[in-house]
C-alpha cells in the first residue's frame, strides 16, 4: 500500500498508462501487456521514441544537477513516473546530500512504488495528486512537510504538460504554481514536440491511453515560462541543453524540448 492508502490491486491495467508506457520503453519491469502493446505502437508510429525518452531522461539529470549546484536545495517533482535509475533525489544527493525532494504523481502505480522514492535520508515525500490541481499539490501536508515556499525550490514539470490538454489550461496551471515559488526558485520543464517529424501517428496511441499526448511547438512551450527568464541556452531539443557528453545519433530527430529557468523576482 502506499503512503496516500492506494492498493496495488486499485491499479487499472485495462488501459494503458502513461507512467507505465514510459518505464517499458526505458526497459522497466513495472508495466502491463497494455503497456507493451501501447509502448510498441509508439515505437513504430516514432522510431527514435526510446532514444528520446532516455535524451529527456538525461535532460532531467543535468538539469536537477544544474538547479542543486545553483545553490537550490528543495525540489518538487511533480509527475514523477516510476522509480528509475537514478532517481531524482538520488541526482540531487550526488550533488548536495540535503537536498529534499517531493514527487507527486496522479497514478497509484506511482505511491506504489513508493519504497523506491523514498530510500536515503528520509527527506523526501510522495503524494498522489493531479497538476490540473496545483493549488492542492501546493497546500499538500505532505509537500510542506518536505517544501518550505519562503525558500527556493526547483520545480520540475519534467515530460508532463504535454499529458495536459488546452481545455485543462495548463499555462494557467504552471503560473499557479510559479506564483507560489520566492524568487531563486527554478522552473524545470521538458516537453514533446512535433517541430520535428510528423508525429500524428504517435498522437493516435495515447487516444486509447489514460492521457492523451498533446504536442505544442516552439513558441506554445515557451510560454509555460513566462516570469521565469530562461538560462543559457534556453528552450533547446533535450540533447543540446547543455550536453555534457556528445549527443546520441539521431539527436536532431528527437521530439523533446527542455528548459530551465529561473524565477527573478
Ligand atoms: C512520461 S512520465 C515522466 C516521468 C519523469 N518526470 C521523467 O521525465 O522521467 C509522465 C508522468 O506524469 C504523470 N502524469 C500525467 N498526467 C498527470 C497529471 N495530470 N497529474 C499528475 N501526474 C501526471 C504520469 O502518471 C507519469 O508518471
């Protein structure tokens, strides 16, 4: 059971899930034939989706590790996923081992799982919740148990959004969040794109999923980072944020955005 009282037999494998598809592809154990199938599909609508999915996985290392060295010792993951090596507290122990990080996911698959998230210091917390609610995931007693909002926190909206439709106005979600945050605190966000291939066919799998794949451009991402000014060198394919080895083949195809920046004022 975890932490929020979810059982592991109230998990839906009946229909696919992004957290789940996204483990399969990463080569996890934690997913259903639902998952697989959904997963394959992806791979065959997107051929470069698994290299994609560890370039915004990589992307998520460098950036906790950017955002920690700036000095950051608060994080907020907000959908999480399953737990992965290494995960995001365990990036950010590397870095600065008081580092406290809160994962919030809105699947019971997620909670879990939740031994794995919560290993090490003790300092970490995992909540289930949904970012169409960011009020909730801020007022949370278990995110101020670990997030103190008078102090920088990083918050990482790390290959999420995109499960967010415009109905569910998800810029008016991230600038709740983003009014919530003092200034020094860090937005980090990765997002798909179909800037660079056609990927209608990859849309289609998701139509079956719990989350539908909402890909935006250029320009509809970087206006999740209004009030933040965005660190060198801005929104940039997940690979070329700055690399700190050389990006895999097939790079330019990659369908991820990712970016960090930093809250002012
Ligand atoms: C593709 S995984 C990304 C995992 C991790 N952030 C990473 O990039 O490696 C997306 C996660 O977001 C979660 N998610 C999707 N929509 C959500 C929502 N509205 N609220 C909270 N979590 C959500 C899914 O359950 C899944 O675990």
């Amino acid at each position: 059971m975890g932490q929020d009282g979810f059982r592991a037999e109230e998990i839906d494998t009946s229909r696919p899930h992004p957290a789940r598809i996204y483990d399969y592809l990463l080569g996890g154990k934690d997913n259903y034939e639902v998952d697989q199938r959904a997963g394959d599909a992806l791979a065959a609508a997107a051929p470069e989706v698994r290299i994609g999915l560890r370039a915004n996985r990589e992307f998520l290392r460098r950036a906790v590790r950017y955002v920690v060295g700036s000095g950051v010792r608060q994080i907020l993951d907000i959908g999480t996923g399953l737990p992965t090596s290494p995960n995001v507290h365990e990036i950010a122990h590397e870095v600065a081992p008081d580092v406290r990080v809160a994962y919030v996911d809105n699947d019971p698959i997620v909670s879990a799982h939740a031994d794995a998230l919560l290993s090490g210091s003790g300092a970490n917390s995992i909540v289930l919740a949904d970012l169409r609610d960011p009020r909730a995931i801020v007022d949370h007693p278990d995110v101020r148990r670990v997030i103190d909002f008078d102090e920088p926190v990083a918050v990482l909206l790390v290959a999420i959004v995109h499960f967010l439709t415009d109905a569910d106005e998800p810029e008016r979600i991230v600038a709740t969040l983003r009014d919530a945050l003092p200034a020094g605190s860090f937005l980090v966000l990765s997002h798909a794109t179909g800037d660079f291939a056609d990927r209608t066919d990859a849309q289609a799998v998701y139509s079956k999923a719990t989350a539908s794949l909402n890909l935006r451009s250029r320009a509809g991402i970087e206006r999740f980072f209004e009030g933040f000014e965005l660190v060198d060198p801005g929104l940039a394919q997940a690979p070329f944020w700055r690399p700190d080895s050389p990006p895999p083949a097939r790079s330019e195809e990659i369908g991820f955005y990712g970016g960090v920046a930093r809250k002012a004022h």
